[in-house]
C-alpha cells in the first residue's frame, strides 16, 4: 500500500511539472511537448510514471495525444479545459449572456479596482482597435478586441474571473468577428467603457457594457443567426 501511494504521488508530481510548463507559457498552446524520451530524462522517472501523468492531462483536456505525431497542448489550465467542452454544447446565446456578466462585473470591479498602468493599456488597445479597422484589418483587429477586452478583466485584479473570461477566448472572439465588417465605426463602445472606467464612474461602466452586448446581439439578429447553433 505505501509503494501504491508513493508512486501516485510521483505521477502528481509529475502531472504538477508539465501542468506548471503549460501556465508558464514555456509550452504554448498547440505546441508538441518534448518526447517521452526526453520528458523522462527530463523528470527522472520511469517510462510508466509518464504515461500516466500525461494520460491524466490528456482526460482533463490539456493534453492531445495524436498516433505517430506526439502529444500537444490543447489548452492552459484545467478550468478553461473544462470551459471549452462545456461551451461546446452551449449557443450562441448563451455564450453572450455568460459575457455579459462576466464583463459587467468585470468592469464594475475595474473602475473601483484599475491602476494607472490599466489606463495606459486601454488606451493603448483602443487606439490599435481603430488602426485596424480603419486598415480593413478584420483577423488583427479581432486579436486587438480581444486584447481590450481582456485588460478591462484584468483591470478588476480578481484572478479567478481573469482565468474564466480567458477560458471563454474563441466564443468571445467568434462573437466579435461575427459583427466585424458591417458598421462604419469600429468603436460600439469601447470610448465610453474606457472612459468610465479611467473616471471610476461604475454606473457608466456598466451602462457601456449593456450597450455594446446589446449591440452585439443586435448584429446577430439583423444576419439572422440561428442562435441555437455555435
């Protein structure tokens, strides 16, 4: 029994090395790891503690295994694994409703919560949102989108909301692409988020959230998406 409990420990260990590898960012998302060879020379341990640390990555979905091409990483944390299977029976909608909440509390917390450094980054994304659009740039104006909306999230300094907004990249994503291209001013309200969230001013920040979600949903609505499909 004691050797049974020490080996599982040795695979947690193991598990917690090339978990902590993935959350550091040395082994970007849709990297091939290392080979088991080198992971086992790596990590000193035998050819069957391996396989199951990676077997256990794999069942919670940050590892893929794929048959004569190698192990990649699939995503870079347990709980956005767990995200990305769940969204994938969800609709859009849905997806959008989540959003909602998590930005409005996001940007309630941002505006009692940002630092100056968190100004200077919003503004910095918004200028590079309007630079892209104005280029017709839509796939790095998406990417630049994203980016705002993220240091908004991060701007609250809550870091299990930071993990969770994060977890929801490519619906997020999917949704701002989705009403790129049709409006003559790239800025629903990113100006107006921005500046209540500079002024501290939660009521306008919630206000800008509303109106740019609403705005979201409208643009699905006028191209007739079927809501009940991603």
């Amino acid at each position: 029994m004691l050797q049974k409990l020490e080996r599982k420990s040795l695979v947690q260990q193991v598990y917690s090395k090339i978990e902590f590898k993935i959350k550091n960012g040395d082994w970007p998302l849709g990297s091939r790891i290392p080979t088991e060879v080198e992971l086992i020379e790596k990590f000193g341990v035998s050819r069957n503690t391996l396989r199951e640390a990676v077997r256990s990555l794999v069942q919670v979905g940050l590892l893929e295994t794929k048959q004569g091409d190698g192990t990649f990483v699939t995503s870079t944390s347990e709980l956005n694994a767990i995200l990305q299977k769940r969204i994938q029976n969800s609709t859009i909608i849905e997806i959008m409703e989540v959003r909602h909440a998590l930005e409005r509390q996001a940007a309630l917390l941002a505006c009692l919560s940002r630092t100056e450094d968190d100004v200077k980054e919003l503004e910095h994304w918004s200028e590079k949102c309007r630079q892209f659009f104005d280029a017709n740039d839509t796939e790095n104006f998406v990417k630049a989108d994203w980016n705002l909306h993220q240091i908004v999230v991060n701007a609250s300094h809550n870091l299990l909301l930071m993990e969770i907004h994060a977890g929801l990249f490519e619906e997020i994503q999917m949704s701002i692409s989705g009403t790129m291209g049709r409006e003559d001013d790239y800025d629903p309200g990113h100006r107006a988020l921005l500046e209540a969230i500079r002024d501290q001013d939660t009521e306008r920040a919630v206000q800008a959230v509303d109106g740019y979600i609403q705005h979201f949903k409208n643009g699905l609505i006028a191209q007739d998406t079927d809501y009940n499909k991603l």
